[in-house]
C-alpha cells in the first residue's frame, strides 16, 4: 500500500494530537533575567508579561520576546526555553538575556543610558580599521570526508548585524567564496549574496564536480515561526569531462515550531521549495523538494521524530544535479551516494532518548531508527519501485558548536556500516 502526500499529512497530524493530548501541558516554573543594568529584573518580568505558573506554548518565547523590544528599553533581547526538571518536563524555566546598549557608570556610582564619554574603568576605547574576525570550519560528511577551513568575517559594513565573510575549506570540499549577509527591517527580514568557486567528488559517478557561480537569496518573516525565501543563483559546472552553466530561481516556505532543532518536542518543521532550472545544453526543468518532520515527545525526554521527504523533477536532470540515495543523509546502512535518480521519496522513524540533563551545557543520548528510500528515472512511477530499507541506532552528542553523530546500521538485504557525522560551528 502507498499513501500520498496528503494520507501522510493527516497521519502527522493525528498522531500528534493523540500525542499532544498524552502529555502535560508545559508550565513556566523559573525566570532568569541576565544582561540588564539599568532596570530591575521585576522591570523586565512586567514588560515581559510572564509570571510563575502560566502555560508556556509554541509562540511563547516569541511573544515573550516581541514584549520587550516593543518596549524600545533594549538594543538586543533574546529569550531561551530550558527544561527545569529532569523528572517533570512539563517544568519550563525562560531565560531572558537583555542589552540595554550603551550606559555610562558615574563617579557616585549611579548609571545613565547613553555613551557619554566612557570613563577609563570601563575600558572603552575607539576602534580602529577593519574589525576583521577569524573563525576556524571543521566538518565531516558522509560520502565526502573531513573538511577543513576557516572564515574571516568583517562585522556590520552595511548596517549593525551586516556581514561581509569569505569562507575557505579544503579536503573533502574544496570552497572559496565571499558572501554578505545582511538583517533588514522593512520589508524583508534577511538578505544574502554571494560568488565562489568550488569541487567535490560525486560519491555515485566519483567525478570531479566544479563549479563557480554567484547567488542572491531574500528572506521574510511572514508570521511566527512562518517565513518565506526567494532566490536566484548561476554556475559554471565541469564535470564528467563536459561543462555546463544553468540559472535556478525560484522561493520557499518553511513553518518551523521546534525550539531545539535536535531536541524538539510536540513541534513540526515543514519545508517546501519550487524552483525552476534553465540550461545551456538542455531543455529547463521545475524542481520540487518538500521536507515534512514531526516531533513528538513521549516518556520522560524521549522523542519519536517522523519524516517524509520527496525530490522530484518534471524533465529528467543531468547527472550532476539528480539526487543521490544513501549515508546519514536519508537512508543509513547504506554508503553514501548508493543510488541516483531523477525522483527521490523517503521516509524514516527516529526515536531519541537522551541520557543527560536538559539543563546541563551539552547533551548525549541514542537513538533507534528505520530508514526506508527509493531514487528513481523521470518516467517512471513509484508504485513500481522498491523501497530500500535500513535500521539501527546510534550516539549523539551536541554541545554549543558541536554536533556529533555515529549510527551503527544494518540495510536490509546489505551489509552492516558503521557511520559518522560531525560539524562544528564557531
């Protein structure tokens, strides 16, 4: 039996109410208020609209948020969910971190708004040129290897939180590039561009894949945890002996609840992506990629995560662009890049148990998991295909800047892999 796109919506939808209606709704049990100077934290609490006891919701920590800096008391405000309680996670404990932005410290102790003349004790001095920052890229990916690198940044050259950086990696990916990021406030909520050149090895065909190109993308906040993207990009590929330059433009819609990418709870992340192709040597083709994941909490910590996911083409794609089937990615128990096609259809159940507490800095747990996959040739149908399948489980640890993976996986009618996964963000 196959179900369609919308049997699978519903299913989601059910058993995250059945689900939902399982647990008990989660309640705010402590408010910790850092970063203010000039008002109290009772000051902050009142602006915030919170008190002990209220139930905390998906919006809540948006809304608490959009409180204060509707207030215009603070340059920056972030607001953080944690769990208080290792037996009770129903207990939520908000983390409020406020910048009041500049203040001035008198010499009778007392503290004004506004930078007059810092004096000495502050250590505030004038910065000079560029403020170049220097961060270090470490990343390893299934089918690819290490990547190693480092991207130096200059902050704020178009505007507070504008970004020129130029990424630079060797190994398993070979990138340069210079990029620009940029928040704005009317209108759009981001804006990135940027032009490199790069290779890798397609783990399928292993052929050199290089390409150079230049992109834009746009991105706006529509509502809470709904934003929509719309972009274009060109490259210059060479590979398999053949070069080709093809532009992409097209958009996106995301709808992401979760607060904790890796430890959601009761939340859903729902992306889909059009975007239309156009080629030198061929013919264009519309691309399609939609990603639907729920997070469902059950016992204690524990959280059972389903996805679907689906890529897919209405003309066939040449052979640099066709998805690829297999590693950590979609399908485990499977070396990375096993299969190639023009259609790819997945999905997986992943149940994660952490062992720590959700109050500690990093957290460690396992996870059980089946994998289930096809990739397939435009023409062909997906009632005709059949779907490969891997289980087993693994160790994950995520800390601050680090994300680590490793899955012992067994693909039914294969063989027995052991696989591993790393990133780290600075």
């Amino acid at each position: 039996m196959f179900l369609t796109g919308t049997d699978v919506v519903a299913f989601l939808v059910l058993i995250a109410g059945l689900l939902a209606g399982a647990q008990p709704s989660e309640h705010l049990v402590d408010i910790q208020i850092h970063g203010n100077v000039l008002s109290s934290d009772d000051d902050v609490i009142r602006i915030a609209g919170i008190e002990n006891g209220i139930a905390i919701d998906a919006g809540t920590v948006e809304e608490v948020a959009a409180r204060l800096r509707a207030s215009k008391k603070f340059a920056h405000v972030e607001v953080l969910k944690r769990f208080a309680s290792i037996a009770d996670p129903s207990q939520i404990s908000l983390v409020i971190v406020v910048d009041e932005g500049p203040v001035t410290l008198h010499n009778d102790g007392t503290v004004t708004e506004g930078a007059d003349k810092p004096p000495a004790i502050l250590g505030v001095r004038k910065r000079t040129g560029a403020n170049l920052m220097l961060m270090p890229i470490l990343k390893f990916e299934d089918g690819y290897g290490f990547s190693y690198g480092a991207r130096a940044a200059i902050p704020d050259v178009a505007g507070k939180g504008s970004r020129v950086s130029f990424p630079a990696t060797w190994g398993g990916d070979k990138h340069a590039a210079v990029e620009f990021d940029r928040p704005m406030n009317l209108g759009l909520s981001r804006v990135q561009a940027g032009s490199g050149i790069g290779r890798r090895e397609n783990p399928f065909f292993h052929e050199n894949d290089d390409r150079a190109g230049m992109w834009l993308r746009a991105d706006r906040d529509i509502r809470r945890r709904l934003r929509l993207g719309a972009g274009g990009e060109w490259q210059h590929v060479s590979f398999g002996g053949t070069s080709d330059r093809f532009l992409q433009t097209g958009g996106d819609v995301t709808l992401d609840t979760r607060v904790d990418p890796l430890l959601a709870r009761n939340a859903v992340y729902a992306r889909l992506g059009l975007n239309h192709l156009t080629f030198t040597n061929a013919h264009g083709a519309n691309r399609t990629d939609v990603d639907l994941r729920g997070y469902f909490g059950l016992i204690g910590q524990s959280v059972l995560v389903i996805r679907g996911q689906r890529q897919d083409s209405n003309h066939p794609l040449p052979p640099y662009l066709r998805p690829l089937l297999g590693g950590t990615d979609n399908l485990r128990g499977f070396r990375a890049g096993s299969f190639v096609g023009d259609t790819l259809v997945g999905a997986s159940a992943d149940l994660r148990v952490p062992i720590t507490s959700p109050l500690s800095f990093g957290k460690m747990g396992f996870s059980a998991f089946l994998d289930t996959a096809t990739v397939y040739d435009k023409g062909q149908l997906v009632r005709d295909q059949k779907f490969q399948r891997g289980v087993g489980g693994g160790l994950w640890l995520s800390a601050a800047i680090l994300r680590l993976d490793f899955y012992v996986a067994h693909g039914l009618g294969r063989s027995t892999r052991a696989q591993f996964a790393a990133s780290a963000l600075f």
